[in-house]
C-alpha cells in the first residue's frame, strides 16, 4: 500500500472525505464502550505508516448538546480561543478554490498550537462535515496543499492523515466524543527521521506526553459541557 502524502489538493481531500468519515465510523464501532473516563486506543495505519491515536468520553447532557459541539468543532479554527484545549493560540481559514467540488459541508482552515517546542505547531487541513447513519455526526480533517492559505509566520508546519477527525453521537442520553488523530511525527526532525523518531517512542510506550494531552483535552472537553458550554455566547459570533 502506498503511503499518503503529508499534503494532498483540496479537490483530493474533498473527494475522499465521504470515505474517510465511513472509516471513522468503523473505528467508532470498533473502540467499545464509552464511559466518563478517556480511554486511549492505538490502531495501525499501513497508509500512515504509524499508528492513530483514538480517544473517547460521554458526557450526561441533553439532546441539544450534539447540534452545539458539532457546530464548535466545525468552526474550532474561527474561534478566539478553544476552551477544551488551551494550547490553541489562533487559526486562519480561506475560501475553497472554485475547482473544489463540493458534496457535503467543506472549509479551509489553519490551526496554531503550542505543544511545548520553542515554536508552535499549524495544521493547515480541509475541515468536512458529515452526518452518518444514526446521526453520529464526523468532523474529517485532512492536510492539504493550497496557496489560498498561507502558513503563517513564525511556525511550523504538522500535519494530519486519514483517518483523522472527530465522531459525534447522542446516544442514552451521553453525549459522545471520539477523537482521532493520526499524525507521522512532531515536525522535529527531516522524514522520514521524524517518522523514525515518532514511532520509536510510540513502539516502546515513551509516548505518555502525547497521551496525556488526548486525555487532558477530552476530560476538560467533557467539563465544559457539563458547564453547559461556558462562554459560549462569547464564541457563538464565530460560528456559522
């Protein structure tokens, strides 16, 4: 199998994204049961030539909570700041080349993130919204190639590959929360060393940084809505 590009065009990454939400999807169904503790899971991506990172939690809310934490997660990158997770310093977003075709809900963003290196890390990915069967809504992200978006000064360039994404369910009344992340290194060193170096430490369980930031995003994700999305008035002019 051949390995995906760390970039791929808008137009790729939009005509693969229906695909790409069904194998979240089926990540979803193979994770197992979800409580109010994030659990992480690992899953080996031949593509990617690493493995994904897969972590979960439900929450006790009403119904209406899946509508807003899909809307959020949605537009995460136009927002000022994003409670769940505070190393998001600020994003960018741009409108879709006009040779991107468009079945289903598409948008161009960058996000900025200080993990800890002495610069911050963007991901510059075409963000799609799919509703799944059962209505288990998929954030799909892809990183991608486009001079409509300029990397920003001052940064560095990660990125994402298939399948990465978040999956939204309401289901006896928990809201549910599966994040998905599959990235080939930290951008520390040239690939394919950094590749090397990543999954050194993921294969000989010297990953717990990377670990705990999953868990500590989802728990604070969690508290917030059980906060009943504080600050939300504040963010809801961000969102569409």
């Amino acid at each position: 199998m051949p390995l995906q590009d760390f970039e791929i065009s808008p137009q790729a990454a939009a005509a693969e994204a229906h695909v790409s939400a069904r194998e979240l999807s089926v990540l979803v169904d193979q994770y197992g049961p979800v409580t109010d503790v994030p659990v992480i899971r690992r899953w080996w991506i031949p593509s990617a030539a690493t493995w994904c990172y897969h972590t979960a939690i439900a929450v006790s809310t009403a119904p209406e909570s899946l509508r807003i934490a899909t809307g959020v997660f949605v537009d995460a990158a136009r927002l000022p700041s994003q409670p769940w997770y505070p190393q998001f310093r600020y994003g960018l977003t741009a409108p879709l080349p006009d040779d991107v075709e468009l079945s289903g809900s598409h948008s161009l963003s960058i996000g900025v993130f200080d993990v800890g290196l002495p610069k911050p890390r963007a991901y510059r990915q075409l963000v799609s919204h799919h509703v799944l069967p059962a209505n288990r809504q998929a954030i799909v992200m892809r990183s991608v190639a486009s001079p409509a978006l300029a990397w920003p000064a001052g940064v560095v360039p990660a990125y994402a590959l298939s399948p990465s994404g978040d999956v939204l369910e309401y289901v006896d009344g928990r809201l549910v929360w599966h994040h998905i992340c599959t990235t080939p290194g930290a951008s520390v060193l040239p690939m394919p060393m950094d590749r090397w170096l990543i999954n050194a430490l993921r294969l000989l369980r010297l990953d717990g940084a990377e670990r705990n930031t999953y868990r500590e995003e989802l728990t604070a994700w969690a508290d917030w809505v059980q906060q009943g999305f504080a600050g939300l008035a504040d963010l809801s002019a961000h969102l569409r």
